[in-house]
C-alpha cells in the first residue's frame, strides 16, 4: 500500500467522522462514489487533484494536511473557522471582531 495513500485515507476518514458527516455526504461533495471514498479511506486508492481540492473544501483542511505534508491539527480548526466566517452575513463582522478581541485579550 503506498503510504501516500494510506495517510490521505486515514486523515480524510478521521476528519469526516470529526465533522459527523456520512460517507455518502462526503462522496457527493467531492463528486466521487461512496465505494471509491471507501477505497480512498482504506489506502487502496489514491485521488486527482481535482477530487482532493473538493475533499480538502469539503473537510475544512489543507492538501498539506491529508498528504502528510504537515501534522498541524490546529491548522485545520483554523481554516474551518475562516470558512466559517465566509458564511456569515457582513453586518456581523465588526461583532465577531469584538468577540475575536476579547479572545486574543484572554491570553
């Protein structure tokens, strides 16, 4: 099995779980089968750039991260969180910017 692979596989089963999302939900969002997203999660198979694009968009994470590249989980919380923020509305941003200061003041 290429460890390419496997740890693609492994990091992209754990960061589904983590966001409580089926295995279909997933392979619908990165546009492949659930069998193949089965192959992917086991090692079996590896994946285009294309589909990783659509898994690193849909599981809130880097190409870094699921190749191996990188091992900063508190990376992926960060992008998440970013991606978070892109869905709410623009009059929000000076309140979560308020909230953000008084985060940062905390530590």
């Amino acid at each position: 099995m290429n460890e390419i692979n496997k740890t693609l596989g492994e990091r992209v089963k754990v960061l589904r779980k983590n966001l409580n999302m089926t295995r279909e939900k997933l392979a619908e969002k990165a546009d492949v089968s659930p069998r193949f997203l089965a192959d992917v999660e086991s090692g079996k198979v590896g994946v285009s750039v294309t589909t990783l694009k659509l898994l690193c968009i849909a599981l809130s994470t880097t190409a870094d991260y699921l190749l191996g590249l990188t091992n900063d989980e508190n990376e992926n919380l960060a992008i998440a969180i970013v991606n978070k923020f892109s869905m709410v509305d623009a009059r929000f941003y000076p309140l979560l910017n308020a909230i953000l200061e008084q985060l940062i003041s905390l530590q």
